[in-house]
C-alpha cells in the first residue's frame, strides 16, 4: 500500500522512542525477551495473539505527513464473527474498538496485529528480536503514560 513503507519506518523509530520512557514501580518489567520461548505470561500471550492474527488484518488507509500520521485498519476477531477497528497513530498512539480495550490501556492482541503486519508488509524482519522488543515495550509504555495521566485526572 502507498505510503506503507515510510509510516514502517517512522513508526520504527517512534517504538524505538517509547520504549526509553521512564516508568515507575506501576510497570510490570517486562520480562519479555527472555521469557518469549516459553510464552507463558498472559501479557506476552496477548503478543502472541497478536503475531498469529497479522494475517487477519485489512489495511484501509496510511497517512503520514511531517509529525503526524496514522494507519487505519481492520482486524478480524479471533472467533471470526466481527472486524475491530485499530489505528496506530504518530506521535505513538494506538487504539482499538474490541471490548478488551475498552477495560485497558495495555495494547490488545488486534493492536500487536496491526503493528506488526505494517511492518511486516513494509519488508521489516518481524522475527528480529530487537525489533519484538521494541514493538512490546513501545507500545507498553505508551500505555503506562497514558493509565498515568488518565489517573492523574481523576
Ligand atoms: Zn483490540
């Protein structure tokens, strides 16, 4: 798709960011990296979910000019009877319509999809582990941030 391979490259770039935030004792560390063989955490599963649905994902629209940019799509759900709606935005940004979502800040297994067919479709070596790392921890921390801030409203 038009434009795919350039968001691939912005959003690289802005996982790499997200994934040097500080956060405070409220975040999990993850343990991600090494416990991955095993897939036995139930956030990592969520990843997992995430990496098995790729293939179920419908890429609407890519947008991206200067600072901003965003990625519209649909995922199929795991049962096969509903599409959800995921945009990955930029400045990192993600969400999605599942009922999951709506309970949670955490990426659900329809954002890791997406993320990671972009990606995928742009030519990127979604099996690197540097790179699975910085798709969990980017997209982990940004949802720190935003449970944080949301929080700090109440
Ligand atoms: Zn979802």
């Amino acid at each position: 798709m038009e434009g795919l391979e350039g968001f691939a490259l912005r959003l690289i770039l802005e996982l790499y960011k997200a994934s040097g935030l500080p956060v405070g004792e409220g975040y999990k560390p993850s343990t991600f990296y090494y416990a991955r063989r095993g897939w036995r955490r139930e956030d990592v599963g969520v990843y997992r979910r995430g990496l098995e649905l790729r293939g179920c994902v419908r890429i609407n629209r890519v947008y991206l000019d200067d600072g901003a940019g965003e990625v519209e799509a649909d995922v199929l759900s795991e049962s096969g009877e509903r599409w959800y709606k995921v945009k990955l935005i930029i400045p990192l940004d993600f969400e999605c319509n599942c009922p999951w979502s709506s309970r949670r800040f955490n990426p659900c297994k329809h954002v890791y999809a997406t993320t990671l067919r972009v990606l995928e479709d742009a030519g990127v070596n979604i099996g690197d582990g540097i790179l699975e790392l910085l798709v969990y921890e980017g997209l982990n921390r940004v949802a720190y941030h935003k449970a944080r801030a949301a929080s700090a409203m109440v």
